[in-house]
C-alpha cells in the first residue's frame, strides 16, 4: 500500500542567500524570483526539482547557495547546511532529504 501525504514548501525570498553580499561589491543588487515549488505549494515530490530565475543588472557571476529545512528560522539566517552551492545556477534537486506531512523552506 502507498502512503500519500503532502509537502509543504514556502520560498524564502532567502533565495537571495548569498547573493545578499553582491550588493556589497557592486552598484544594483541582483533579483531573484522562486519559480517552483511555489510559495505554499502543496502535493509536492519527496524530490522536486527547486527552480528559480535570477540575474544581476551590473552582469556579475552569482555564487549561489540553497538552503533547505523545515525550521524557517534556519533558512532565514542561513544556519541549515546548504543543499546545493553554484554558480548562475538556476535549479537543483532535493534527493533524499523530505519526509510527508512536513512543511519546508527553502
């Protein structure tokens, strides 16, 4: 028998994780936007693909790290272990990390 149950995801817009300290080093910040999972997507894959779109007005290459838990504080002040580090990366997948009936943040 398969057990169903739901993941719950909220983006953080801490998916400026380490993007945050560019804006020290240049003029403009860089944007980035959550693609998928959405802000409070439920029914999620125990392991979804995390999407999400970015640029730097100022053309900068961006060090990217993702953080993943279900404790939002930790994601807030980036105390997780990040699940993935990149450059101009733009998605990653959650392998072996998620559990049903539990919210996440990322």
């Amino acid at each position: 028998m398969r057990k169903y149950g739901y993941i719950l995801f909220f983006g953080v817009i801490l998916l400026v994780f380490f993007i945050s300290s560019c804006q020290m080093l240049t003029g403009q910040p860089p944007i980035v936007d959550i693609v998928s999972p959405e802000d409070g997507a439920t029914n999620v894959s125990l392991k979804p693909e995390l999407i999400w779109e970015m640029s730097d007005p100022d053309e900068d290459t961006l060090s990217v790290k993702v953080y993943l838990s279900s404790d939002k504080a930790e994601v807030e002040n980036e105390s997780a272990t990040p699940i993935f580090e990149g450059e101009d990366a733009t998605s990653c997948t959650v392998e072996d990390l998620l559990e049903y009936d539990t919210t996440y943040y990322w």
